[in-house]
C-alpha cells in the first residue's frame, strides 16, 4: 500500500506542477532574482578577495609604508633592528612630466627605483611583457599595464620625461604590475586616469642621480612579523626618521590603494546580504499566499486522500515538496546566473583594479548555505498552509466551506453615493468583505514596486553625484599641482600666459586627523575667501561659507572620527614643519566623491607658520587655446602635475559609474522579473479562487467583458492603492542600500525622483498587462458545465 499511495501522490504531484508551471516559474524567477543577486556579489568578493590575497603574497605587499625628504642608507641598519621588522626595501621615488608620441593632453608620472639587484625585496614587480630595467643603463623603464594599455604602448618605444628640470628620453623595456598600484591616482585626484598618468620603474643609480640622492633614499617599504604589532614599528619608525624629514609612517590600511579596494569589497559583502533579504522576503511572501490558496481550493482532494488511509504526515510531505520543488527550480536557476553575472562582472572589475589576473573563486560552503537558505525560507513561506493542509479533519474537509457572512462594509458606506454599476459594486463587495487577502495583494503589488524602486534610483543618484561634484564643487578647468609651496605671487605671473581667463590659489597638505583613538590620514585644503572655481557644499547642495578659523570635515569623515560642530581636533600635519594643531570643528560639509577637510586659506597659512604660499593653482582657460597653456606648464618648473576637470568627469563614468551602473543595471533586471511574478500570481490566483463564481456569472448572462471587468477591475484598484504604499516601501528600503554603500571613495545619495517613481509604476503596470492579458485569455476557457454541478 505505501509503494502505491507514494506513486498517487507523486502522479498528483506532476500534474499540479504542470498545470501550474506559469506560476511556479514566476515564484522561481524571484526565489533565482535574490540568489543569483547573492552569488554575484559573493563570486565578486571571492574571488577579488583571493586574487588580491595571492598577489600581495606572491610579490611581497609591504605592511608599512614611509614618505620622507632624505635619509642616509647608513640608516636602514638601524631600521632592519627594529622588532618585527622582517623585510624592507629603501627606494627613490620623484614625480615625472611626461610628452608621449600624440597625445596633446598634460601626461605626469610617479617614478619608482628598483635595485641594482632587480626585483625588489618589497612590493616585486609582475611583469607583463619584457624585463626590469638594466641598472648600468640610465635611459631605460619599465612602466605600468594601465598607462601602456591606455597609449597602446610597446616595447622598445620611447617617451620623453622632464625629470627635476631636466629632459630625458627613456625606452620602455618592460611592461608591469605592482600589488601597490591596483588603484592608480594621480597626485591631487581622485579617481583612476591611466591615459594621463602612470607609473614608472627606472633604475635606482639613474634616478638617484637625476634626483640628487646618491647614497640617501625617500620612500621606505617593509613587511612585518604577522604576530607583531604594526603600530608598534610604525612607532619606532615615527621616532628613528622623524630627523629625516618623514611624513609619518602608515600601516597598509591606510595605503590608498589597499584602501580603496577594501572599501570595494566590503560593499559587495554588504550588497549579498540586502538584495537578497528583499528579494528572498518577497518569494516567501509568495509562496505563503499561492500555497494557502491552492490548498484551500483543494479540500475535497484532502478529505478523500485522508479517508483513504494517507496520514498528516504523508499530506504535509505531499504539499512540502511542492514548495520546495519551486524553491528547487529557483535555486537552479539562480545559481546558474548568478554565477554567470558574476564572472561577466569580475571580467569589468579588471579593467578597473590592475591584477595580473583574476582568480574565479567560490566558497562551495557558501552555495551550500545559500541552498539551505532558499530552501528553508521558501518551507517557511508556505508552512503555515501546510501545517493547516496536514491537520485538516477529513469529514470537514469533505464539506464545502460554508457561505459567508456578509455585512455592509465600511467601503460600500463612504462610496454609496457613488453610482457603481453591477459588475463596479461586485469589485467592491469583494475586496471590501476579505480585508486579509486584499491586503496581502496590496502588499504583494507594493513590494514588486518597492523593488523596482531600489534597482532603479541609483541612475538618478549618479547624476545627481556628478552634476554636484562637476558643477558645484569644482567648476575649474585645469587644477596645476606644484612640487613645493610658492607665493601667491607666483600665481599672478602664470595668469598673464596667453590663454588662461581666470586663476585660483589653495594649499593642501597631508595631514593626520585624530580624535581620542580614531585617526584618518586626509588631505587638509585652504581655500581663499574670494574662491570662484572651489567650493564646499551642506546637505543641502547650497555653498557653505569657509570660517574665518576652524576647519570644516566631509559628514563621512567627521562620523567616522566621532565629531561634530564644536568639538576639537587634533591636527598633525605631515608635510614641512609637521606642527600639531588643535582645530575646533567649525562644520560639516557634503561630498560624494572621497573625504576631506577645508580651512580657510589665510587661516590655515597662518597656522602652518608658513606665510602665504600656495601649492595648487585652479584654472578657467580659453578653450581655443588650451594645447598652448597645456605646452606652456610642461615646460615650466616646480609643476609637478595637471589634472583636467573633463579627465576626471571621463574617468567616473569609465570607473566607478560603469561598474556600479552595471550592478545597478542587473538589480533592475532583476527586479523586473520579480515585479511581474508577483502581479502574475496575483492575477492567476484570483482567477483560480473565483473561477466558479465567474463560471456562474456567464451562465447568468454575463459576457465575456463584464467578467473580466470583474476580475481585473480588481487588479487594478490593488494597483492603484499598492503602488503609491511601493513608493514608500522602496523609499525606506532605498535608505536601507545607501548606508550599506557608503565608503570613502563615494557616497550615493538617496534620490528618488518622479521618473524613478514613474519608472517603477510602469513596470508594474506593464506586468499586469501582460498578467491581465493571460487571464482575460483563460476567461474563455471557463467550464461553464462545471457550475451546474454541486459539490456536494
């Protein structure tokens, strides 16, 4: 007996998975939205994680990092003796004005030694093509993939370098990596520009002498004991170099490209736990109302199997493996995309973070884990129906459920004096007299908007991030980077130069921010109390005025310390004098793009002891003539570097747009899905629980069209109230994602507006179209024969 009432059941089982195949694959389509969303997220940080973690491995990323003016070799005995010191690597480092064969724009470059050795025993090279260079030649390079892809540069070119003053031609002889350039920024900048700047390996004799530092080295790389603490060699550092004019050592947290590629990875992390939260919620969501209403349409079939000899457990199993064959099928299908998005996107990934190659890696314990997770919840989500299918009495099963009682409803009162006709009254009556289930659509309809909602509105925050940054914030069309500080009457002499319509001095200076325990190595920016071409925003957007004392923090940077208005700072300033000062915090700005601290100018100069010196010009040039200005500061001395307002705008949409508007892209996709297999289950279950009562409306001598009036006139009053209560919905949940996003690198605002909302209503109306279309198709399908029947 058990063999055969096992193959009954499964026989049942294949025949309502097939005649409901439209609305399981539309439950399993948002079960696959959420776990294919997981995975991505999950294979990116993975494998990011991994390719990351072999490569600094493999070429010894250092652990500490110093920047300073000039030390003896003689000194890096003393820092070998430091405990916990176990490897290091004394380099010089310079800053390079490059001309390359057709290319007009202003090009700089970061110069790095290697030994005489070769690889170096901290931060080693991974070359692409070639070989490091030769130390007895003076005019050979190696230089970075970015740059060479960007230029489409080979071995054996020549490019011309302005090295302290002096011209020299160097011929590429290697193209390469480094674990400490995965993210390359120009000084001054913020984002990645390889067409105009890069990196280049010279020999350590040949730069040591074009920079004068013949026996004495500026930049100190070293690795630690793993059981060591960092803070205490970085300590020692700070006390043996501080004579040399150091700037302070720093951990490989705080390396800027380490920095900023952790911030990546830990939004990724963040994106695999609240996508699929929402989406995950909305399947169970689902599957508790398709499963209860199945259930509650099949009583009959219940009692009979029950009088038969099945027992609750074997009706509970029965009814379990539905939910979970659905959930089965979303799994599948999820699993197979998410891991095919997330390879597409980890391929885009590489052009923005410079890894010899990736490595595609996925934790199994992870999908595994994901498995039992979408399985359990889509259990959950239909266990209550079950656990009542279970427990059903087999001879209260076997009667027809008893009429309702209805009443004049609260609804029908307020809209009496409303003329409805039949069909109007009877959608009314309907929703009206079952609360619960018309909540549970509207709920329904306005979770598919709400999702909608957050795949959507980063397109509009990225805009709005730009047209802020680009236009409010910075409105010069040049920004000259100086290698020292120089008068402000410096500047006066460089805006008579033909072509140049407008100059604007400021100073930055690299400094440590320090507030009990918290610290942040920033840059700290005077800006003039005339600015026109540098400003600092509120939340608001409206121009903040710089205080005459005091210094302004980002918001991001001031929670991250811990301060607000009216409390002290400390200030250790890294560069010249290095004094220590102690700031109030006069406010807080708004940015998007990085952190930052503002002074302003005079203030700030005064503080430093230094006078009135500037290190950066801000420039508004005459379009006609800007490859003139361009030739005219490459030539010019002390210019270390020149950073185009158009450039950086170029490289946010190349970068950070084109990634995070790709995954914004795929969450909207996405969400689509999810938005139609909710209002499709909607439809398809109001069909199936009023088929006979529409059956039995066609006998009567309704058409075609007043019933389907009936049905989906429904659809469209829960449309109507559920898509508003979506906006709301997705307005909270878009608050919800912003935080999660926040890093160092960027903030995306929370910015909804009427195209987003729009945007979310159409797709769900869209959805119910299509939803209405299949169901008014099915409306002539009715077995009218079947309603002259009595179940009894």
């Amino acid at each position: 007996m058990a063999p055969f009432g096992t193959s009954i059941l499964h026989t049942k089982l294949r025949r309502e998975i097939w005649q409901m195949r439209g609305q399981m694959l539309a439950i399993a389509l948002v079960i696959a939205g959420g776990i294919a969303v997981c995975l991505l997220s999950l294979v990116n940080y993975a494998s990011l994680s991994a390719t990351r973690d072999q490569y600094y491995q493999e070429h010894q990323f250092a652990d500490v990092f110093v920047n300073l003016k000039r030390a003896p070799k003689q000194v890096l005995a003393q820092v070998a003796d430091i405990p916990g010191v176990t490897r290091l690597s004394a380099r010089v480092e310079a800053v390079a004005k490059l001309d390359v064969a057709g290319f007009q724009d202003p090009v700089s470059a970061r110069l790095v030694s290697v030994p005489a050795t070769g690889q170096p025993a901290v931060n080693q090279l991974y070359l692409r093509q070639g070989r490091l260079p030769d130390a007895s030649r003076t005019d050979e390079a190696a230089i970075i993939g970015s740059f060479a892809d960007a230029h489409d540069l080979q071995l054996d070119d020549r490019i011309t370098g302005i090295i302290n003053g002096r011209q020299q031609q160097l011929t590429i002889v290697g193209i390469a990596e480094s674990p400490e350039f995965i993210y390359v920024i120009p000084p001054g900048g913020m984002l990645p520009d390889y067409e105009r700047y890069g990196v280049i390996w010279m020999p350590e004799e040949a730069l040591a002498s074009a920079m004068d530092m013949r026996g004495a080295f500026n930049s100190l790389v070293l690795q630690t004991a793993p059981d060591h603490p960092v803070e205490d060699v970085i300590d020692r550092l700070d006390r043996l170099l501080d004579r040399y004019g150091s700037a302070g050592a720093f951990s490989r947290e705080d390396q800027f490209s380490h920095r900023f590629l952790s911030d990546e990875l830990e939004q990724l992390k963040a994106m695999a736990t609240i996508f699929p939260a929402i989406f995950l919620g909305v399947a169970m969501f689902l599957l508790n109302v398709v499963v209860s209403r199945l259930i509650s349409t099949q009583r009959e079939i219940i009692a009979v199997l029950k009088a038969f000899g099945y027992s609750n457990r074997q009706i509970g199993w029965h009814y379990s493996q539905l939910v979970l064959v659905i959930a089965l099928i979303g799994l599948v299908i999820g699993t197979l995309a998410g891991l095919w998005l997330g390879r597409a996107l980890g391929e885009l990934y590489m052009e923005f973070y410079r890894f010899p190659e990736l490595l595609f890696r996925i934790n199994p314990l992870w999908v595994l884990l994901l498995a039992g997770i979408s399985l359990g919840v889509a259990w959950l989500g239909g266990w209550r129906a079950i656990r009542a299918a279970a427990m059903l009495p087999p001879a209260q099963a076997m009667q027809p459920e008893g009429p309702a009682r209805f009443q004049i409803s609260a609804p029908e009162r307020l809209l009496g004096w409303v003329r409805f006709t039949q069909p109007s009254r009877m959608i009314v009556r309907h929703l009206s007299r079952r609360p619960g289930r018309t909540l549970l659509s509207i709920t329904g309809i306005a979770m598919a908007t709400a999702i909608v909602v957050v795949g959507n509105f980063q397109f509009s925050s990225v805009s709005l991030m730009v047209h802020t940054q680009f236009a409010k914030v910075q409105k010069q069309d040049l920004t000259v980077s100086l290698t020292d500080p120089v008068r402000q009457s410096a500047m006066y002499g460089l805006a008579r130069l033909p072509g140049i319509w407008y100059t604007e001095g400021r100073r930055v200076t690299a400094v440590e921010l320090i507030n009990g325990h918290r610290r942040w190595r920033t840059a700290l920016t005077g800006i003039p109390d005339d600015a026109k071409l540098q400003f600092v925003v509120d939340h608001q957007l409206q121009n903040v005025n710089i205080p005459q004392a005091g210094i302004l923090l980002t918001d991001f940077l001031a929670d991250s310390l811990g301060l607000r208005p009216g409390d002290t700072v400390t200030v250790r300033v890294l560069e010249g004098q290095r004094p220590t000062l102690n700031l109030p915090v006069s406010g807080v700005t708004s940015e998007f793009l990085g952190v930052g601290a503002y002074m302003n100018l005079d203030a700030m100069n005064q503080a430093l002891a230094e006078g009135p010196v500037i290190n950066q010009i801000l420039m508004n040039l005459d379009p006609d003539l800007t490859e003139t200005v361009y030739q005219e500061l490459r030539d010019t001395p002390k210019v270390m570097a020149l950073n185009l307002r158009q450039a950086t705008l170029d490289s946010f949409f190349e970068t950070l747009a084109k990634t995070f508007l790709t995954y914004t892209f795929i969450i909207s996709l996405l969400g689509g899905i999810i938005a139609f297999g909710v209002i499709y289950n909607t439809a398809r279950i109001s069909l199936a629980e009023r088929a006979r009562d529409l059956a039995s409306l066609r006998v009567l001598g309704y058409s075609h069209n007043e019933v389907s009036h009936i049905l989906l006139g429904e659809l469209a009053v829960l449309l109507i109230v559920g898509i508003p209560l979506g906006w709301a919905i997705g307005t909270g949940l878009g608050q919800l994602v912003v935080t999660a996003m926040q890093t160092e690198l960027y903030r995306v605002p929370l910015i909804i507006t009427g195209k987003t909302l729009a945007l979310a209503a159409n797709v769900v109306i869209a959805s119910a179209l299509i939803s209405g279309f299949i169901t008014w198709r099915r409306l002539r399908k009715l077995d009218l024969v079947a309603v002259l029947k009595t179940r009894e």
